[in-house]
C-alpha cells in the first residue's frame, strides 16, 4: 500500500514511525482574539458534570423492559467506545501542535477542551449503560473492533503528515457526523433523564462543529497553490471511507448480515429506538451519516477542497432483508 505521494502511508508498521522534529521553542502560548478563542471560553464557562446532571435513580428503576434495557447497554457502550476515540483524536491533534513551531494557544487550548468534553461524553455512555443494564467494554469478534482502531496517533504524529489534513480529516469529518447522529437521537428520545443529557452533549457538539469550520476558514485559504489542498482531500476521502466501513451505523458493517456481534449491535439499535431510551434505527443512522458527509463538502469545496462523499448509499441489511 502507498500513500498519495508514492511512500508507505503512515499506517505501515513494516517501516520506521517517522516522529517530526522538536521545534516548539520559543513556546508560542499566547490567545488572541478570535471565533475559536471565543469557543473556547465558551467551553470553559459551561463544563458540566455528568454524574450530577441528573437523578440516575430516575433512569434505573424507570419501567423497562429487560430487552430493551440490555440493548440500550448495548448502544451506549457503542457511543461510549467512538466518545473514547474522540480523547484520542483530540490529545493526538495537541501534541502534534506543540511540537511545531507558530501555533498559538488558541487551537491547543480548543483541542485541550475537545478532549475534555470527551472524556465527560465517553464517561456519560459509560453511566448509562450501567444504569439501564452493564457496560460492555469493547467489541468482541467483530470487524467493528479493527475500524476503532485506526492508528490515530501514528497518523497524527507522523512526520509525513499534513496536520491540517489530520484535523481536518480526523476531527472535523467526525465531529460533522457525530452531531447529525446525535441530534437525530435527541428527537427520537424519551426517556427525560436521556434528554436531558444529550441536551449537555449537543451544546458540546455544535461547538466542536463550529471549531471545525473557523478552523477550515481560516487555514485552507493559507494553503492554496502550495499542493497541500489535495493532501486535505485525500485524508477527508479517507475518514470517509471509515464512516462507510461502519464506524457509526453498525448496518454497513460487513459482517452485520451474519449472526454474531455486529448484527446483534444493528438490532439493539433498532429496539433502543421503539423504546425512546438513546438512538435512531439502522436507516435513519445511515442517512443522518450520509447527510453529515455531504454537509462536509459543501462546507470545504468553497475553501479548495475537492472532496467527494461515497455514492451510491451503502446498502442497509437490516432494511434490504
């Protein structure tokens, strides 16, 4: 496998990990003013604690059923394992900065809250899973397993990459997707206890969104004629590629057809969505991600990004029955 340049990609493990060179000094730490320092303030004023924001009580003795308890556990174990990857991204993201030279505080200090805010999201899965039901900690023989794991800091660390493309690619296309997924969750929640939380995580989520788009406005217009725009477009091509795979609709993951893990995740969103309790079904996940990836590309092909989202629709298992 080659990368667009004709070199290993940054994933090859058969070949020496190429760590950039430390520049960072003089640090460079100041905030100025500007839309992405005003997110970030924003993030610092309304930090929330998810084990105080609500009566868990409330959620673990409402009147479901153990069915609908168990598959709820399910899909928020699901949430909580993408929330786990987004302290990833975020910390990836930070490091590279810091160890380059002309990066102001503001972007580090933005990823810094990112992270944060996913650590609270992935601690929230986490408490409602174990009040609806147990939380299960990862994705037993499934290919689900092999599309978390992606080498995100190998990506993000290497040398070769173009950091711009990282975080444009690795945050802003999941970050797009994340919040479709999630306001269409909201509207086909019930349960007040989960409404009320998912209210906490939206706030969270449009301002990463908006992070994303000042972040792609004022840096994409910096690269053009320079070449480093196609990198941009490769690496989004590429986190889209991971969406289709079944990052976040379980429907298209390949083996979601079989009986065994991935099938069982599709129907557990199916039933977590009759019941109210935190999801949308199969088909409507699948839209909301297709939709989220389109809104990406109208959001950068007037910045010179010539990204294209997958066509056609991936076929729905569930509903293609």
């Amino acid at each position: 496998m080659r990368d667009e340049t004709g070199r290993p990609p940054a994933t090859d493990r058969t070949v020496p990990f190429e760590l950039g060179e430390e520049q960072r000094y003089p640090l460079d730490l100041a905030v100025r003013s500007s839309p992405i320092r005003s997110l970030y303030e924003a993030a610092s004023r309304e930090r929330w604690d998810p084990e105080r924001a609500v009566s868990w009580d409330e959620l673990s003795q409402a009147g479901y059923s153990r069915e609908e308890r168990r598959a709820a556990a399910l899909v928020w174990s699901h949430r909580a394992w993408l929330e786990y990857r987004g302290i990833r991204e975020s910390e990836t993201a930070v490091v590279r900065l810091c160890i380059e030279r002309g990066w102001g505080g503001d972007v580090k200090f933005f990823l810094a809250s990112r992270a944060t805010a996913k650590a609270l999201a992935t601690e929230t899965a986490w408490l409602v899973a174990g009040a609806l039901d147990s939380y299960l900690p990862d994705a037993p023989s499934s290919l689900l397993a092999g599309v978390l794991a992606d080498d995100t800091a190998r990506r993000g660390l290497h040398a070769r990459t173009n950091v711009d493309a990282f975080v444009l690619s690795q945050i802003f296309v999941a970050d797009v997707a994340d919040l479709a997924c999630a306001e269409a969750t909201l509207e086909r929640t019930a349960a007040p206890v989960l409404r009320e939380l998912l209210g906490h995580l939206l706030r969270d989520k449009r301002r990463h969104v908006a992070f994303g788009r000042e972040y792609a406005r004022w840096r994409l217009p910096l690269l053009a004629g320079s070449g480093r725009l196609e990198d941009v477009a490769i690496s989004v091509e590429a986190a889209f590629e991971r969406e289709v795979r079944g990052l976040r609709c379980p429907s298209w993951l390949a083996d979601a057809r079989t009986e065994g893990f991935s099938s069982h995740l599709v129907e557990a969103y199916e039933i977590t969505s009759r019941a109210g309790l935190g999801a949308v079904g199969a088909a409507e996940l699948g839209r909301c991600v297709m939709a989220a990836l389109e809104d990406v590309v109208s959001e950068l092909s007037p910045l010179g990004v010539r990204a294209s989202a997958p066509s056609p629709l991936p076929i729905d298992p569930v509903t293609s029955r």
